[in-house]
C-alpha cells in the first residue's frame, strides 16, 4: 500500500500523483481549472515567500500553503525493467 501525504510534506523535486483533495467545492473547482485533478503528475518545487511552488505540464503554480496542505499526494515510482 502507499503512503498519502499532504502535498505540503512531499519532498521539493521529486515526482508525485495527486490523489484526492480534501477541501471544499469552491477550492476543488479551482484546482480543476488549473489543471491539479486527481490521478494528475505533479512535481513540487518547494516554497517561495510564503507560497508553494508546483511544476505541472510543465506550468509553474504558486499556491498558499493552506492549499497546498489540503491536497493529498503520493510518489510516483518509475517501473524499471530489466533486460537480458
């Protein structure tokens, strides 16, 4: 089983998967209209005066860190596959 974490605690760089939001409609609405659904690829790239930085797409999203936190992630790991 993995784990889920608030975004907020995911380590800056690497890549993670959002799996549910925790919050109200009006906020899931406008994560949705900024592309952060569930299921969707996203990597943090840590915090800058008091907002949170994400890379999704290759867009970079500046949200507060109380949106940030509502937002439960979870690693993604690379399959490696082995030959020969």
């Amino acid at each position: 089983m993995t784990s889920r974490m608030p975004l907020t605690m995911f380590p800056s760089g690497q890549t993670c998967r959002i799996c549910d939001v925790c919050a109200g409609k009006g906020l899931k609405r406008r994560l949705v209209e900024m592309g952060l659904t569930p299921a969707s690829i996203i990597q943090p790239l840590g915090c800058n005066r008091g907002s949170f930085l994400v890379s999704i797409n290759g867009t970079r999203y500046a949200l507060g860190k109380g949106m940030a936190s509502k937002i439960m992630v979870q690693p993604v790991y690379e399959e490696v596959s082995r030959f020969g």
